[in-house]
C-alpha cells in the first residue's frame, strides 16, 4: 500500500505546489501517483509537488499524427524498442539541452528513484534509433490504464515523435484510457493532447488506475518494424 501523507490535491491550488518537503522515497513516490500528483524538483530547492489544475492529459483513441509524420516514420532506418535502455534513456532526457531551461530538473535524486521505480516494473522506457545509433526516447509511469509520462529527448529531427506516436498506439492497442502530459506544451497539444479540469482528471484516475489493461503493452521489447500507419481499433 503506498501513502501520500501530505495534503489533499482535490483541495489545493491549481497554479503552485500542493506540498513542499518530503522525500524520494518509493512508497512516497507511488501514492503521490495515485493521488494525481508529480514531483517537479527545482535543483537546490526543497521538493515541489504539483498537482496543476488544469490537467494536460491525451486520450490514446483520439491520437493526432500528421501525414508528414506518418512519412518519416515509415524510412525503413528507424527501430523502436521499449525498456531497453532505461538508463540511457533518463539520462539523455536530463543532459539533452532544452530552449528555455538553463537547468534540468533530472536531478541524481530523479535518476535515483525512477530507476528504482523502473526495476520495480512502475517506470517504462521506450528508445528511438536510427540505423542504430539511439536518437530519442522517453519515459514515465504506468498505474493501470493510465500512463504518466514524465520526459522525453531527442538527438536527431523526429525521433521523440516516433517514440510517443509508437508508444501511444501500443498503449491504445492494449486498452490504456488515458496519458497524463502534466502540463501544456505546443508538442503535446499537436498530437491531440487538452486541458481537463483537475477534478475531472482525479476522478478518471481514482477508477483507471484501479483496472488492468487488456493487454501488456510492456511484453514485447521489439516493435517488429515501425509502419507509421494508424492503430487499428
């Protein structure tokens, strides 16, 4: 049973932390999770956690990928793999330079403690190569049918795009409801992703991460060939 001990994120303003303090450990971690919260450390700082309202979410049926896309994605150079690298995944996202972000938040405390969260079959990877060199990728949290994504990088044009679009449509396929993008960006708002109320967003959450997908999105560390075709339902 993990725990949240501090306040209630139903109750907490939408635009600042709903708690600052406490620490990374695991049982922490996993009940800030299920309660809808995130860790967003500032380096030197005491920890943030947030719960912003509105909340950025994506549903996985209603994926948005342009024709141009679709296209590079079928150059016969990429490959895709999922947890192959987790650890060269999170640490490409905290030292790959960011427009606007003099700093990482990806602190060694972050790595730490999503490592862990990844040894212990929370925390997902998903690699991005080409001709097979890895070029992109991303990570996050899976409770559920609800995946949290947390980071993402890229070394070559697209190669970010391919991991999400790749992810997005396995996720669909295994019966995955929601992804929660946190907060807004232009990216994210590209392939579909809104802003839904918070108490919307801790409702669906209070009853989908309780149900097992259909399917195990996690099994297969090899997408045979990245088609860039659409999801079948």
């Amino acid at each position: 049973m993990y725990h949240w001990p501090y306040a209630d994120p139903a109750l907490a303003p939408g635009n600042a932390p709903i708690h600052i303090g406490g620490s990374w450990d695991i049982s922490t971690l996993l009940g800030a999770y299920q309660k809808g919260i995130f860790p967003w450390p500032i380096p030197g700082l005491p920890l943030r956690w947030w719960s912003p309202d509105p909340r950025f979410v994506l549903l996985p049926s209603e994926l948005r990928c342009t024709p141009s896309l679709r296209k590079v994605m079928r150059k016969t150079g990429w490959k895709v793999t999922i947890d192959q690298d987790f650890a060269s995944v999170i640490r490409h996202c905290a030292q790959v330079p960011r427009a606007g972000q003099a700093s990482t938040w990806i602190t060694p405390e972050v790595i730490q403690a999503y490592t862990e969260l990844h040894r212990l079959g929370f925390a997902h990877s998903v690699e991005t190569y080409w001709e097979g060199e890895l070029v992109g990728g991303l990570y996050g949290i899976t409770m559920g049918q609800i995946f949290h994504g947390e980071s993402m990088f890229h070394l070559k044009t697209d190669a970010s795009k391919v991991a999400f679009v790749a992810l997005v449509e396995r996720l669909h396929a295994c019966g995955y409801r929601l992804i929660d993008c946190q907060i807004p960006t232009p990216h994210l708002a590209s392939f579909g992703a809104f802003a839904a109320p918070r108490s919307d967003f801790l409702a669906f959450l209070e009853i989908y991460r309780k149900v097992n997908p259909t399917g195990n999105p996690w099994a297969n560390p090899l997408w045979p060939k990245v088609q860039g075709e659409p999801a079948q339902t």
